[in-house]
C-alpha cells in the first residue's frame, strides 16, 4: 500500500474531533471503567449508549406486535 492508499484509508476510518469534556467526569469514567485511556473510556461509554438506546427502541415496539391468543407456548415444548 502506498503512502496516498495509507492517507486515504485512514481519512476514512479514523476522524479527529475536538470535545469540550468535563475532565473530572473523563477522569472518572476512566477510573470506574478502569480504562487505559481517555479514548478508551470514550469509545466505552458511546458503545453503552448506542446499545442502551436501541434497548429503549424496543419498548417502542410494546402493545404493537399482534399475537394469536390460542398460542400455545408450552405446548411446542412438549416432545411427542
């Protein structure tokens, strides 16, 4: 790979952004999580977040889903 494939991979992968981040709350997360870096503890915290919000989608899904009142859950289970 030369230098200008390297330059373009990494444009698109990787983006510089700077935060305003409470240090004290940073230090903490890092110190809670027991991270080994700021990015780490970063990175963490967004990974929870996403999952916890997709958690809550599905409660969005409640009272919506139709379902056949004669199902028979624990009938299927039972081996002939």
């Amino acid at each position: 790979m030369d230098l200008c494939s390297h330059n373009i991979l990494c444009d698109c992968l990787c983006v510089a952004t700077n935060l305003d981040i409470d240090q004290a709350l940073l230090e903490e997360a890092v110190t809670v999580g027991r991270h080994r870096s700021k990015k780490a503890a970063v990175t963490d915290a967004l990974t929870e977040y996403i999952a916890r919000r997709k958690q809550l989608e599905v409660l969005d899904l409640f009272g919506t889903v139709d379902y056949d009142e004669k199902y028979d859950h624990r009938k299927l289970r039972r081996r002939p």
